[in-house]
C-alpha cells in the first residue's frame, strides 16, 4: 500500500466519522484493500470500513439486502464507506482450523452460506455474473497453456451450465466468517456475485495455508464433507475447485505473486477428481 492510497484512505475515513457522528473506538487497521477501525455509533459498537482499491463497494448493497441473516447487519453505508456491526465474538474459524477442529469449521461455513444462498431479498443491480469474474483464467490459459487450459476448460464447461444459481457471497475464507457472540457467525466483504452455489466453497481448499490446503488428503475430506452438509455432488465441488484455483492463480500472476498455492491445490482436485 502506497503512502498517497493510505492517506486518501484517511481522509474518507475521517470525513466518515465526522458526517455519521461516530466515536473511536480503538485505532484504525488495515485488512486486505480496505482500512477498519472500531467506533461507536449511538452508543452502539460498529466497524468503520473503507475500501482503498476503488472496487471494494460492490458487496456494500448486498449486505443490506441481506439484512442482518448470515450477514453483517449495516447501519449506513456510502460511495466511500461502510458502518457496520462489529462482531464480538472471540472464536475464529482460521484458528479452529489450525488446531485441528476443520470439519466443525467447515460444518459452520455450510451453514451461514446456506442461509446467504437462501435469502429471497432483492439485491440492488450491479452484481457481477460468474462469466465475467472468469476473464482473467481465460486470459491466463491463452498465455501459459498446461494446467490453465484445464482449470480453464473446466470453468466454461462449468459456466454454460450453471445448476442452482444464486445470489454469492463470492469471496468465502476462514476470515471473512466471523463470531458474532450472541449473533452466532456471520458474513462479511461479500463481493456481489450471482452464479452456481458450489463456486462459493472452492475458496477454502485455497485457504488457510499452504500447509494445510497442500495436504491430499485434507482436499479429499473436506470435499467429501462439504459436498455431504450443502448436497453438491462431489465431482461437481471438485470441479469448481479446479475453476477457482486455476482464476485464483491467474490473479496472483496479473499481480506478479508466485500462484504456487492454487496451482498445487489445482493439481489435488484434478487429481482427485480422477479418482472418484
């Protein structure tokens, strides 16, 4: 993050807090492509959020549309910034996962996407159709060849047919589902998707680690399990999981980042689905 990009961030969150009459609530952070700080807002605990990458918006309708089920309940939101509820909690899906307890992990994530998929809301227009999500793999297989034009073939095999579209979180990790205490979990910095409902699980075979997505025999459990909590034939979530590693690593490289996690893990689905 460049100086100039953080101090633009600033002053948007500064202006933020001075027109929505917010108080600090400790000091402000960065997370990704946005700064966050926890404020007061009417005596009610909230976190302030402003994107820094210009795009970082596009999920900000979605929460509301969501209202609260599975999602962050948003108090106001803008063309620069979001207040939203802050989660309370002190349990985290990432650390759960490092201490071994993934399939309990796994089983909540199933279940707050269920309740995302499921809400009959009317998002506001601007969601983004998977296809058009996809152009960096194709992009990516034209150029590179072998195991993109795999994960490439695959995605469009997959886009042309899309079975139970939805409205998608787009972006599901260990770390965008947060404990929200009494709440239970919830869901933040959607991206404002619409597609098939398996691409929303490919994204945890690529996370939390290398350590941890690298290993075989995690990518075979944990399909097995996902695919029996959410009703996904099995070599259907392996197939978006071919899909996304191969988009994932064509990102990093349009951001010259060594793509050696979604490649591997890439290299495990296809082998995987070999095998079934």
């Amino acid at each position: 993050m460049t100086q100039e990009k953080l101090r633009r961030g600033l002053e948007k969150l500064n202006r933020a807090k001075e027109r929505w009459g917010l108080t600090d609530d400790g000091d402000f952070f960065t997370s990704g492509n946005s700064l966050l700080q926890p404020v007061l807002s009417e005596s009610r605990l909230a976190m302030l959020k402003v994107p820094l990458n210009g795009k970082g918006q596009s999920g900000f309708p979605l929460l509301v549309c969501w209202d609260g089920n599975g999602a962050a309940q948003v108090y106001r939101y803008d063309a620069d910034a979001l207040l939203m509820e802050r989660a309370i909690g002190e349990r985290s899906l990432k650390q759960m996962v490092l201490a071994g307890q993934e399939d309990e992990a796994n089983t909540i994530i199933c279940r707050v996407a269920e309740r995302l998929h499921s809400c009959t809301c009317r998002p506001t227009p601007g969601l983004v159709a998977l296809p058009v999500w996809f152009k960096s793999l194709g992009k990516a297989a034209r150029r590179y060849g072998g195991q993109f034009t795999t994960c490439y073939e695959t995605a469009d095999a997959l886009l042309r047919a899309p079975l139970d579209e939805v409205v998608l979180h787009g972006d599901i990790h260990y770390d965008n589902i947060l404990d929200a205490g009494p709440r239970g979990w919830i869901a933040i910095d959607p991206k404002g998707l619409v597609g098939e409902r398996g691409f929303d699980f490919a994204n945890l075979f690529c996370n939390p680690d290398l350590t941890i997505a690298g290993s075989p025999e995690r990518l075979s459990k944990q399909a097995r399990l996902i695919a029996r909590m959410t009703g996904i034939p099995l070599e259907r979530l392996l197939r978006w999981v071919i899909a996304w590693s191969g988009l994932m690593a064509s990102w990093m490289l349009e951001d010259r980042e060594d793509p050696k996690l979604p490649v591997l893990v890439g290299e495990l689905a296809i082998r995987e689905l070999t095998g079934c």
